[in-house]
C-alpha cells in the first residue's frame, strides 16, 4: 500500500463513521510532514448545518493543530470530490495537493463540474483524483442502497399498518 492510500484509508474510516452515524459517508484528513493532523467526517445531520463537510472540520482542526490558518505544507485526503465551498476553504488554507477518491457528478469543483484550482486565484493547489476510488464510491454506494431499502421498509409497514383487518 502507498502512502497516499494509506491516508485515502484513514479518510474512509471516518467516511464509514459517519454513515453509522446516519450521515452521507465522507472522510476526510489533512496531512503534515507525513503526519494525520486533522481529521474531519461529514456532520450536516448532526450538527444541522450546511458548513458541516469532512473537509472543512479537517481544516479547521489543523490549523488548530498548528497554530496557524497557512497549511501550505499539507496535503487533504478526502473519499469524495470537494464542492465549491470546500474547494474555497482548501484555497484559502494554502493546502499543497488534494488526493479525492470518488468524483462528485452533482457537485465536484476539482475537475468534474468545474475545476476551481486552474482558476487564477493566489493559491492553486494541485490534484490527483481517483484514489481508491471504488472503496470511496462504494462507501457511498451501500449507504444510499441502505436508505433507499430502509425508507421501502417503512413505506411497507405503513401500507400493512393501514390495511383493514378482514376475517379468515
Ligand atoms: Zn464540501
């Protein structure tokens, strides 16, 4: 195994936190001189906030980590393609290069929709996408596959529950 999988690993343990936690599975870590100094999961449900991504909670504890908000020595592993707002955070942090595993057709700013980081900003980090890219895909995968059996489930049994009872 690299040292890039090893992280992109590191980063799905937390997706798959995540997703027991009832949260669409993204995991995410920040990196420094080969060391984990941030890590982040997606928490929009828990916390109830749009600003609740993997990539941003990552960031904002690195900085912490390091006293500082310049990460330009860090590199960001994350399972799933970052959006705008995450690509902006990871912008603003200076991060050196960003790993994703799955491309995000709905909102992916690296390269899929857009990519944010060939823009002319003063910060243009590198990418490299497709890293373990059908473990992360897959992560995401089973758990809509989850939600999608658990709300026919329910659907059923309230379809059961409203049957009239008819006599043998
Ligand atoms: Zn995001």
């Amino acid at each position: 195994m690299t040292e890039q999988e090893k992280f992109m690993k590191a980063a799905l343990k937390l997706a798959r936190k995540a997703a027991e936690e009832g949260e669409v599975p993204v995991g995410c870590v920040v990196v420094c001189d080969g060391k984990i100094v941030g890590r982040g999961r997606n928490r929009r449900e828990t916390k109830k906030t749009a600003l609740g991504h993997a990539e941003l909670e990552a960031i904002g504890k690195a900085c912490r980590k390091l006293g500082g908000w310049r990460l330009h020595k860090c590199d960001l592993y994350v399972t799933l393609e970052p959006c705008p707002m995450c690509t902006g955070a990871i912008i603003n942090a200076r991060i050196r290069t960003v790993y994703y595993g799955a491309p995000d057709p709905k909102a992916g700013s690296c390269g899929t929709l857009v990519n944010l980081f060939e823009l002319p900003y003063n910060h243009q980090p590198a990418v490299v996408g497709g890293l373990l890219e059908d473990e992360c895909a897959g992560a995401l995968r089973d758990f809509f596959r989850g939600l999608r059996e658990r709300k026919k489930r329910e659907k059923q049994e309230r379809q059961r529950a409203q049957e009239p009872i008819t006599e043998a």
